[in-house]
C-alpha cells in the first residue's frame, strides 16, 4: 500500500517526511483546488528532502478546459518539472463538451517521460461514463489515476471507485484521493482494492493556511498498516 500525501508547501513536504511519507504531490494554492508549485520548492522537495514527488501541473484554478496558451504553459512546465528530477506530474485535461481530452493527455505522457503521469480529479468532473473514460485514459499512457469515483469524497465513492480498479485490472494504478482519512482510510482500501491512497493530512494555522500535520500522517499510515 502506497500512500501519497499532498503537499501545499516546502513545510508541509517536511511535515509529510516527519511523519514517515515517503511520496507527495507538491503543489501550492490547495485552498483552490491546487497549482503548480515553484520551480525552487520542486528541487527542494526532490534533492533536499530526497522525496519521490509528483508535481501537480495546473496553471490555474477552475475548469480543466485550457486555451492554447495556458496548454503551451503546461507543456513548459511540464518540462521543467523533468529538468528538475521530478518523478511523475499530475495533470487533467477535459474537452468543451465534458470528455477526457484525449489528444492533450497523450501529449503530455509522451512529453513526460521518463516521468510517470497520474490524471488527477478533472476525472471527477467529466461528464462521460467513469469506466467509458478510464479507457480513454489508459489508451492515452497515463500510468495512474487519482480518483473520488465522481463523488465529492472517496468514501461516497468507493462503489465507482471498486468498479474502475476491477475494470483497469493492473493496466493502470488506481489511487483513492479526497476526505481520505486516519478514520476512514481502511474502510477505502478493504472496500475498493486500490493499491494507493491520497490525502492531504492538514490541518489549519492559526493563521488561517492549511498545511500538512505530522501527527496525522503518522495516523494515516498506522490506520492502514493494521
């Protein structure tokens, strides 16, 4: 069982270390859905922190129907995030009409590699039938998928979420993701089979940012190695 934790920040990649992660998906703006981070904080978290770490690769908030410069944007940054030793990218492209943009996504994981791409939760927002897009997704390259099975949370989805990994049958990863916690963790994996998980294990400053607490990354693990 891999867990990923999401990281909005160099100190929430350190938390996630302190508490025993050893993968992240880095990004910045969690409050909105997620961007991508600074080129200062890939190298940070990949050469500092020695962390196997996917970079989501978002140029900004909102809808997943990108114009051809923020798509150029994509494309550089996705290059970046090779020159800086990432090990995968995290990236979702969706048509006008609601269907996994198929010619964007197959792009990038020819763009990407030797990175691995994970296709991230625009899959939640698609209009197109989940096991009807998880093909197009596999027939795109993409070597994972970060899903809630279309529900707000992956505990409400672990039927959508069960089926996909039954259908991808090992051609593709899986990977559970959103409200995942210590106290439902368990109940996702048993329920659905998936082999990773992700969550953001954070809890909010004083100040009003999120970021990642180690105590619960720590609970995290603990409440799936039992």
């Amino acid at each position: 069982m891999i867990i990923e934790i999401c990281a909005n920040s160099r100190q929430s990649a350190a938390n996630a270390v302190a508490g025993g992660a050893g993968r992240i998906e880095l990004c910045r703006q969690l409050e909105l859905g997620g961007t991508t981070p600074t080129e200062d904080d890939i190298r940070y978290c990949v050469h500092e922190l020695n962390l196997r770490t996917h970079v989501l690769v978002r140029p900004r908030a909102g809808n997943y129907v990108y114009t051809d410069a923020e798509f150029q944007q994509i494309v550089r940054e996705v290059e970046l995030c090779r020159q800086c030793g990432a090990h995968a990218v995290v990236v979702g492209f969706l048509t006008p009409d609601g269907m996994i943009d198929e010619e964007r996504t197959r792009r990038i994981v020819q763009l990407a590699a030797p990175m691995e791409v994970t296709f991230h939760r625009a899959f939640d927002e698609m209009r197109q039938p989940p096991l009807e897009a998880l093909e197009a997704i596999i027939r795109c390259g993409c070597h994972r998928l970060l899903t809630s099975g279309c529900q707000p949370n992956a505990e409400a989805g672990i039927p959508t979420i069960r089926a996909l990994v039954q259908q991808a049958r090992g051609r593709i990863i899986i990977m559970a993701g959103a409200g995942v916690t210590p106290d439902n963790a368990c109940r996702i994996v048993q329920e659905t089979g998936v082999p990773e998980i992700h969550g953001s294990c954070k809890h909010t400053l004083p100040d009003g940012i999120s970021e990642t607490n180690p105590e619960i990354v720590r609970q995290l693990i603990k409440s799936i190695s039992q």
